[in-house]
C-alpha cells in the first residue's frame, strides 16, 4: 500500500492525498482542525480539500450555530472508490474477528451474522472469556470502524433461539 500512497502523491497533490488517507478513517463526523491537525496540513489548505469533496458527494457540509460541522458520507459509491484506492481494500470484518477469536478458542465456536442488521452478531460457543471476545471486537472496530453489535450464548441457546424463530 505505501507504493500506491508514493504513486497517488506523484499523480497528485501529495497535500490531497495526505488530507483523504486521514479524512477516509474517521467516523462519519469530523472537523477541518482534526484532520489539519493529524494530516500536517494548513488548515487554508485542509478546507479548500474538503470544499472540493461537496460536490463530489463525498462530504457533506452543517452549519450548528456558529460551528461548521462536516459529516463523511460512507454509503456512497464515491467513498468505496477512494478508500480502495487510497487506503487498500477494506478488511473483511468478520474474517478479522474470525482470527482473533482463533488464537484463544481455535474454532471452538460460530458466529451468526444477523441478516438485514446493523452489524449484529450471535457468537456460539460453550464458553467464552468476554474480556478476550471484546478485544476480539475492539480489534475489529480499529482496522475496519466497523461496530458489531454481539451476543454470546452457548449452542443450547442458539438452537432454542431458532426454534422460537428468532433467528431464521
């Protein structure tokens, strides 16, 4: 990925693309200071970045009172593109949590991602250490930013779960 980040800055504006691999890892809201901040950039430079990402539809821009709030637009095509291209292709979340739960349970367990949720999940195993399942989804969260909404319950309690319906 650093070879892409060395090509992208000799293709472009390295400022640019300083200002997107920063703006591309926050959580929907942000603050031109921020991303000045961590990128190196000037904050003149940084807003006239941003500015040219509104139209794009990458960005959106709110004005609360006398604060300018600008929220990142992640369920666009725009941000699929750019974070592919800038950041690498996203890690698949579940895949992450797959390995991390490996080291300490080795498969001793499976996980059920609720359809059409937000990021629910059902972990299934016998028994499991919750400090180290929350590390496992704390890991998840840093390299994707993805938040799993997880439940822990043993294979009685998933079989009953399905049996009753609430999971198909």
């Amino acid at each position: 990925m650093a070879e892409t980040s060395v090509l992208l800055s000799n293709l472009f504006d390295s400022k640019t693309v300083e200002v997107l691999k920063k703006l591309l890892r926050k959580d929907d809201i942000f603050y031109l200071r921020d991303i000045s901040r961590e990128s190196g950039i000037s904050l003149a430079t940084t807003y006239r970045i941003v500015k040219k990402l509104i139209p794009l539809g990458l960005v959106m821009k709110e004005q609360q009172g006398k604060f300018t709030i600008y929220k990142l637009l992640k369920n666009t095509p725009i941000y699929s593109e750019l974070f592919n291209l800038i950041v690498g292709t996203p890690a698949d979340p579940l895949q992450i949590l797959r390995q991390e739960m490996d080291k300490t349970y080795k498969g001793n367990y499976d996980i059920y991602a609720m359809k059409g949720s937000d990021n629910k999940i059902v972990i299934i195993g016998d028994s499991f250490d919750k400090q180290i399942v929350n590390l496992a989804l704390q890991k998840v969260y840093n390299d994707t930013k993805i938040q799993f909404n997880a439940m822990l319950v043993t294979k009685d309690q998933f079989d009953s779960m399905k049996a009753m319906g609430l999971i198909k």
